[in-house]
C-alpha cells in the first residue's frame, strides 16, 4: 500500500525536482495552452455577458473564422486584405445572427436560444464545409507577420525552449485580455451590455437598442473567434476538429464562472498548467490520454462543491 501511494504522489514530485529545466518546459507549455484556452472562453463570456445566451457555436466560428482567412488567402488575397476580410465578415456574421434568430427571440427562454446556437454550430460546420472543404489546411503564420523559431536559455543544465509563435499568442491574448476588460468596464456600450444581460425589458425601457448590442457582442466575439482561430491554427492545421479544442472552454468557464473575464484567464491557466502537469508526471499511471479528460474531471469537482465557479455570482433564491 506504501508502495503504490509512493508512486503515484511522491515519485511524480521527486521527478519534478530532479530536472529542473524540463519542469519549466512543462509549466511553460501550459501557460501558453492555458491562455488560448482562457481567450476561446472569452467568446463565451461575452455573449453571456450581453445576452445571457450560451453560445454553444463560438468554438464553430473558431473555426469557421480561421477557414475563411486561409481561404481567402488561397483565393489570391493578399493575407493582410484577406485578415480584413475575414473581419468583415464576421461582421456580417454577427448581423445575420441578430436579424434571422436573436430578433425573433427576445424574452424567449434561456433553453431555447442555447437551442438556437446549436442549430447555428450545424449551419455553419455544413456551409463551412461546402465552402472550405473538409481537408485540414495550414494556417499563414509568416504571411501575417507572426514572428517563427525559437529561444532557448540554458537552465541549470538543461534546455527551455521558447517558441516565438508561443509568446507571441500569450502577449496577444493578454492585451486582449485587457482591451476587453477596459472596454466592458469603461465605455458607455459595455455598461450598455451589463444592462441588457441583467434585463432585456428594463434595457429597452431606458433607451438601449438591444439588437444594436447584441449585433456588436456577436461580432466582438467573432474577432475573438478569429484571434483564436490563427493563434490555434498556427499551431496545428486549420480543420474542424479545433471545435474539439474549443470545447476545453466549458470546463474553463465552470472553473472560473459564466460572466467573468479574470475568471476565464484564472480558469484557463488552472486547466493549461493541471492538464500538462498530470499528462507528463502522471500519464504514465493514470494511462495515456489524460489531457483528453482532465478538464472535465475537474469541471465535475467544482459542480460539486462550487457550481458558480472561482468568480461566478452566487445565486441565492428565496422561497
């Protein structure tokens, strides 16, 4: 019995220990995941934030947004006009959203528009894959100027290596982070996005257009989606298995609550770090294949114990 709590808890961390630099390799390999992870959870935030939908189609629009601009691009774009484009049409995106099923919606059941979303995930992988194709294609990473190679620093005698392509997707999710914040917190729409998330009656009663908000908190979450979508690609082909990628958001937004932006970064970097940690040191006890689960093991823990998340609102009904 000694024996087997001595290998599963304390031989893990002795490894750690003895190596150093492969430890910080690891831990650098999940802040990197952890923060694509927590900018995928920021599309969900928003739209929850603004609408109080479940937008169950923005790991789809990851997708569906990055095919574009590698499409575009194939069709003789220049990759700058075709990051432009791509743009645009999101835009266009989030309008036809808000005009052909957000409109028709309002005041409607929170089941029903999650339904709503989920017809919009299976329009959009079907006309994605008439448009695009099915096959996996390469994300333009040195046409759109994202930096390529490597650094590596020398770490008590052993190697960490730093991809170029990883830092650059930490500082862009990070001043995206930000943008967002400042933008929700500060600006005359993002208090207008708060009160149309809390009351649709009581926001249209003072004056706020909610298909106007709703329209911009779709497209805002569209160039997320995009963001994402070239930050992901980049690092594997541009196909339609992301959305399987994507759907490591949900764990992340149980983590840290539906309606919080430092609780989607918070989140992130506790499902980043947890899953290569637990892959590495103890997949070889646990089996293979410990990212495909971990997330969602520990989504299920905090339902439990804390369903509101780190940062969530609780909420408390009296009867």
């Amino acid at each position: 019995m000694l024996d087997l709590i001595y290998n599963i808890f304390i031989d893990p961390f002795m490894q750690m220990g003895g190596d150093v630099a492969f430890f910080l390799q690891v831990l650098w390999e999940g802040f990197v995941a952890g923060t694509l992870y927590a900018l995928i959870a920021l599309g969900f935030v928003l739209i929850f934030k603004a609408s109080g939908v479940f937008n169950f189609a923005q790991g789809i629009m990851v997708v569906f947004a990055a095919l574009t601009l590698v499409g575009l691009y194939a069709a003789g774009v220049p990759a700058l006009l075709a990051l432009m484009m791509t743009v645009g049409v999101m835009a266009i995106l989030a309008i036809t959203v808000e005009r052909l099923v957000l409109r028709h919606l309002v005041n409607q059941p929170d089941l029903i528009l999650f339904m709503a979303t989920i017809g919009l995930t299976n329009f959009l992988i079907g006309f994605g894959e008439w448009v695009f194709g099915g096959e996996p294609k390469a994300m333009i990473t040195e046409e759109l100027g994202l930096p390529t190679g490597s650094t590596d620093f020398d770490v008590f005698g052993g190697l960490v290596i730093l991809e170029h392509l990883d830092i650059a997707a930490a500082v862009i999710a990070a001043l995206m982070v930000g943008v967002l914040a400042v933008f929700f917190n500060k600006t005359r729409i993002g208090r207008g996005l708060r009160a149309v998330a809390d009351d649709h009656q009581a926001a249209l009663s003072v004056g706020i257009s909610l298909n106007q908000i709703w329209a911009i908190v779709w497209f805002t979450a569209g160039v997320v989606a995009l963001v994402t979508g070239i930050m992901w690609g980049a690092k594997s082909d541009v196909s339609f298995a992301l959305q399987i990628v994507a759907l490591k958001a949900l764990p992340v937004l149980i983590l840290g609550g539906l309606t919080s932006i430092p609780g989607a970064i918070v989140g992130g970097l506790i499902i980043g770090f947890g899953e290569k940690i637990f892959e590495i040191y103890w997949g070889p006890l646990l089996g293979s294949g410990v990212e495909a689960w971990f997330a969602y093991v520990i989504a299920l823990i905090f339902l439990l114990f804390r369903p509101q998340g780190l940062f969530g609102e609780k909420i408390i009904e009296r009867i």
